[in-house]
C-alpha cells in the first residue's frame, strides 16, 4: 500500500498460486517474498517454484487429455538407440 499498488488486484493475482502450489509452499514463498524488499506477485510465483524444485515435487500443472487418447503414461527407455555413433552401418 506504501507503493501506491492496489493490493485486490495483487491479491486477485497471487490467490491462484496458492491452489497451484498449495498452502505449505504458499506460506513459505510468501514469507520470503516479504523478508525481501519486493511484493510482487511475480516475486511470490519464483519463490513457490524455487521451493517446488527444492522439494522435489511434480510440476503443478494439469494437462487434459481428451478421452480420445488412449496411452497416457510415458514409459522412460535407454535412448541410446537415437545415438547415431552406436548404429552401425553396413
């Protein structure tokens, strides 16, 4: 309020991080944000993917697929097969 920001709008902006992330990430990216000398709502989304990456956690995206795809799951190979110095030529 100091700066002259409009604080529903960087509320507006900052809620959904919190549904993304969670509330344990949430609290702790903000509390960060805050020992700073920022409060930007872009400064907070940093902070939750800083902590998500610390945490080792899934990336909080949901990707619909439509129910035409029947394969969801990507199975991980060796991908030493698209190594061109492995092929042999004959």
């Amino acid at each position: 309020m100091d700066a002259g920001r409009n604080v529903g709008s960087l509320t507006a902006r900052t809620m959904p991080l919190l549904d993304t992330y969670g509330e344990d990430i949430f609290r702790a990216a903000v509390a960060e944000v805050l020992a700073g000398t920022s409060h930007d709502h872009h400064g907070v989304a940093v902070a939750c993917e800083k902590l998500r990456r610390k945490t080792d956690r899934p990336v909080p995206l949901d990707v619909p697929l439509g129910s035409h795809v029947n394969e969801r799951d990507v199975i991980p190979h060796s991908l030493e097969s698209y190594d061109v110095r492995h092929k042999r030529r004959p």
